[in-house]
C-alpha cells in the first residue's frame, strides 16, 4: 500500500542542508564513471563534502540498492527492477541486485536522485525513495507517455518516426529479455540516422504539437554524438536543468535555508546536462566541472580546431560568449551569470588536468583542492 507524505520533510537531503548547504549535482555516465576503485573514491570524497544528487540518464532503480528499492515500494515506486545482467545461455537481460555488479561501486543510493525521464526521489530515513508526487504530476503524470507516444502517431508514415525511437522505447522489449529497463515514464528516445533526419523529425514533432496547441508540454534535449545523432523529447520540467532545480529549491525551503547560502559542484560531459551551469540555481555560489574526454570540449577549447563550432548540429556560442579564462590556470574559467547573479567557475578537464578521463579527471582536480574546499 503506497504512504502518502511530505518526501522532503524528513528526507537525507533536508537533513544534510540543514547541517551544512553544501551539495553535489552529478552525472553518473562518461563523469563519474572509471574503475572500480576511482568510483569508490569519488562516491567518499562527494558524500564527504555534503549532501549528493545524482542527475542521470539511467533508470532511476540502476541508481538503487536492492534494499532501497524494496523499501521504495511502500512509497508507490512501482517500476520493475533493472534487469542488468545477461544470462550466457540465452542471451537475455535477467535480474541481478546492483550492489553486486561492480559497475554500480559507488554509485548507488545517494542522498536523491534526478532521473533524467524519472521524476525526482528523495531518500526516506527507513532507507527507501518516495517521489516528490507534485513534481510528477507537473512531468504530465503518468499519462505523458501515453499521450505523447499518441501524437507522434499521428505524424507517423509507415515508421518513418516512429522507427527512430531507440528500442528502450518498445514496451515489450524489457518484458522479453532484449532491454534491460522498462521505458521510462517521461522521457522517448530518438536514434536518427544523421543530424539532417534529426533536424527533420525535431521540426516534425515540434510543429505537431504547436498545431496542437500544446507545444509547451514538450521540451528536446540533445545527446548526440558525433556521427551518433540522438536526442530526447522530455516535459518541458524534465529536462536536468529544470528538475534539479525544481528539487534543489523545494528541498532548500523545507530545510529553511536561502539559495544564496548554497554551494554546489555540478558536473556533466554531455549537453543535456550543460545547461545545468547556467540554470540550476543560479543565486548559489557554483563550481561545474566538464570531465575529461567529453566530445564537446573541444568545440570549448581555444587550442582545438573545432574551437566554436556547432557539436553534432548544436550551437555552443550561447556558453562561448559568457566563459572568460583565469589567468594562470588553465582549464578554467569564469562563466558570467545573467543578471547579477554569482558568477560561476567552469573547468574544462581535458585542459586543467589533460589526459584524464571521467571520474579520474574530478579527482585529479579534487587534489588540487579545485572542486570541494575544505
Ligand atoms: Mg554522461
């Protein structure tokens, strides 16, 4: 039977505001991901410094014990659990608990997470997550994929659209084995197959759903890659930015402590996650970190040919035009906030700390003392 509560009033988050406002927005894949080792690390020195938000892609139970999720339930989470392991004999995605697939090491069970087509979860004192309902309910409810995936039937001619969804959107894929999640609630996945066709079904979808009368429900988020076209068709508050801050916020008034008195490391290698610079609470002293190897650096770095032009068919200029470079240190910068807002710091890994790579990068930078003071 699913308890209805406040999820923020005794939440970890809260609590941990209230000791000390300090917290932590990460992505999990190509950021905090690298060996076994380097994630334990990370996972001790983030839970170190104050309270930690996972903001990822992933199914919201990849980023759960087997225990949390359990105790989830009673909150109303009703997902099935992932299914992460392949068995040899047939090929086939069968379920194993996280907490013994090394990938997940340090990776599991933060203080809330931000599923990126997931909602919002706040973990509960007996351990488990309960949704932030409201957040939910402002996503479209449960009935957004239902909704959504029926309007882009409509513009659908013999799967020309349709047969762009990546194959995690096929609502039988996971129950046979070929998946290992469910299709997320509120979020569909495109695989064009070059940015002109990405352009073409972006346009498609969009003017639909402007005829419609409802293009304010839906918002794109871009995840390619080059020559690896992908993006996302998410609830205009689903995208990483809207729902951190959405979280942040809430958790901040529950705990009675002002945005301004807050200090948060954000770090992400993909686009989805840029605008979480500029936008994630933006009275709140930040520092963002772009890990090593992330493909859109170099279309940052002065140095790089690529130096200002578009990534897979997106433009950067709207970030380019507010970084000014520290003197000295490479690799970082300052990012002017609109308004008078604080001004932000931005490292570009692959310059500050060249050569490393995802997690390796954050700690090579967190023992300069460049990513959580003590
Ligand atoms: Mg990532």
């Amino acid at each position: 039977m699913e308890t209805k509560i406040n999820p923020y009033k005794d939440s970890l988050l809260v609590r941990r505001l209230r000791r000390n406002p300090r917290v932590s927005v990460l992505d999990l894949d190509n950021t905090c991901t690298g060996s076994e080792t380097s994630q334990i690390q990370m996972h001790e020195v983030a839970h170190g410094n104050g309270a930690v938000v996972y903001n990822t892609a992933r199914e919201t139970g990849m980023v759960m014990s087997s225990e949390a999720l359990e105790a989830s339930r009673k909150y109303g989470y009703a997902r099935a659990a992932p299914h992460l392991e392949i068995d040899p004999e047939t090929g086939r995605f069968v379920y194993a608990k996280p907490e013994r697939v090394r990938r997940f090491a340090g990776h599991l069970d933060p203080s809330a997470i931000v599923g990126f087509g997931g909602s919002l979860l706040l973990r509960q004192p007996d351990r488990g997550y309960a949704y932030d309902g409201e957040f939910s309910e402002l996503l479209g409810g449960l009935d957004f994929r239902k909704h959504v995936r029926r309007r882009f039937e409509e513009i659908d001619f013999n799967g020309d659209l349709l047969g762009a969804l990546s194959k995690l959107e096929d609502d039988t894929a996971f129950n046979e084995g070929r998946t290992d999640v469910q299709p997320l609630d509120w979020r569909f996945q495109f695989n064009p197959e070059d940015e002109q066709h990405k352009t073409d079904l972006k346009l498609r979808i969009a003017s639909h759903f402007l005829e419609m009368g409802e293009r304010a429900l839906i918002d794109f988020r871009d995840e390619s890659k080059p020559g690896k076209p992908c993006f996302y068709v998410v609830p205009s508050l689903g995208t990483k930015e809207a729902s951190a801050d959405h979280l942040l916020r809430r958790a901040l008034a529950e705990a009675r402590v002002q945005p301004e008195d807050v200090s948060l490391t954000i770090a992400d290698d993909a686009l989805t996650g840029l605008y979480m610079l500029r936008d994630v609470l933006p009275e709140a002293s930040a520092i963002f970190v772009l890990p090593g190897g992330a493909p859109i650096a170099r279309h940052l770095m002065a140095s790089s040919s690529l130096y200002g032009t578009s990534f897979a068919g997106e433009d950067v200029s709207w970030l380019l035009e507010r970084l000014t470079p520290a003197a000295a240190t490479p690799g970082k910068y300052e990012f002017k906030m609109p308004g008078d807002q604080p001004n932000r710091t931005f490292y570009i890994a692959d310059e500050a700390v060249e050569g490393r790579e995802s997690v390796d990068s954050l700690l090579a930078l967190q023992a300069r003392g460049a990513i959580y003071s003590v």
